[in-house]
C-alpha cells in the first residue's frame, strides 16, 4: 500500500540511451512533481503537473519530457542522457498545487556510464 | 546562488539532549517554510512547517523558530533520539503559493548518538 512508488528503484544506462522513470500515487492527489537530487545533495524541482496539466517547468532540457497519462501517474523521459544526469531522481506528489505537505518517492538512482 | 542554506553539513548530539538545525534565506518575500526529514534509500518526509506570520510553531518534540528580520528559521528537537538520526532539509515555498513550487536547502546529516 506504497503511497508514491517508483520503478525502477535503480538505473544503470550508457550515455545516449534513452530511458523512462515511472511514477505512480495511490493518495487521490491532484498535483505531481519530479525532482533531482545532484551529486552535491541539492533537491531541485523540474516539473509538477496539477490533474494533467503542466504548471512548473523549470529550466531543465528539453531531453527531458515529463508525460502524465493520468492524475495518479507522471513518468519522466529522457533522451539522449548524458552523465551529468547521473542523480537520484524524486518522484512527489500533494493533494493540490496550495498544500505544503508533498509526499515523496523512494526515489531512482539513475547512473550514466 | 542559493536561496536557502543550511551551512552545518553534519551534526552530532548525544541521545536526550537538544538538537538545533539551522537555515538561512536570501528573500523576504518568502513567507512559508518546511523542514523535511529523509532516512537513507527513502524519499523527504514532511516534518513540520511555519507561515511567516507565526515565529514559533510546535509538535510534540520538534519546533520550528522563525526570525524573519535575520532571515533565519530553525528546528529545535527535544529529546533527541537515535531514530532521529537522518538529514533534515528546510524548504521555502516559492510565490505564488498556488504552485507548489518548494526550494530545498542542501540538507544537515544529525546523528544522534546512544
């Protein structure tokens, strides 16, 4: 009974491959985030999407795409990855964008060799 | 440039005694903060928040100071316990509240010792 779950928990890839994060909330929640977690332990905020739709894009590369099939999913593409993509990446979400509570992820450690 | 540090990376304390986390923030237009607690291999969890109009908030064991002219907040844990031990993360809510957008500082690793 995960409340965020992640998939893969771990990812080992090679530069320029293409791969996906999946995320999925089993809390009924509106509002979704991904986040990345660098090498020097910063969180930083990519997307969020409020019941589909997208609300934050940060400054992230357009090699990542962030596709919400559904409210209770929001998975991360990403293409073409590079090693300083290499980071643990959170999944989060909230009962709407207002609240301050976000429920986290286990998150996914993505390393590119 | 960062817009919230938390400039201690670790911190020890014996078990039963108090722990003082600090942050600092650049923007005093930031009026709404959250300390998140994160065990390794997990996700942050949500600990406890502050509205700029309070500068003290309470639960149980962890309480948060705001000092809004220093730009500064803390988390003050009494007792201290082992299973307290983890990184701790302030965040700063980003205007427009309506976005969900948080800030993270980069985290203090506690260790509380038995």
């Amino acid at each position: 009974d995960t409340a965020v779950s992640q998939t893969p928990k771990y990812l080992v890839t090679q530069m320029g491959n293409d791969k996906s994060i999946k995320c999925e909330q089993n809390l009924g929640h509106d509002t979704m985030y991904w986040y990345k977690q660098d090498s020097k332990k910063f969180l930083k905020i990519m997307f969020s999407y409020n019941n589909k739709e997208l609300i934050i894009n940060e400054t992230v590369p357009n090699r990542f795409s962030p596709k919400s099939p559904d409210k209770a999913h929001l998975n991360l593409h990403i293409n073409s990855l590079e090693l300083g993509d290499s980071a643990v990446y959170f999944c989060a979400s909230s009962q709407d964008a207002s609240r301050d509570e976000q429920y986290f992820g286990p998150g996914t450690r993505l390393t590119v060799t | 440039d960062q817009q919230v540090k938390q400039n201690s990376p670790s911190l020890s304390v014996q078990e039963g005694r108090i722990s003082i986390l600090n942050c600092d923030y650049t923007n005093s237009m930031f009026d709404y903060f959250l300390w998140y607690k994160k065990y390794p291999a997990e996700g942050p969890t949500f600990l406890i928040s502050i509205s700029s109009i309070k500068d003290k908030n309470e639960d149980g064991r962890f309480t948060v100071f705001l000092n809004k002219s220093a730009k500064h907040l803390s988390l003050h844990i009494v007792p201290s316990q082992p299973g307290d031990s983890a990184v701790y993360f302030c965040a700063v809510k980003i205007p427009p509240s309506n976005t969900g957008k948080l800030i993270f500082g980069q985290g203090t690793t506690l260790q509380v010792k038995p």
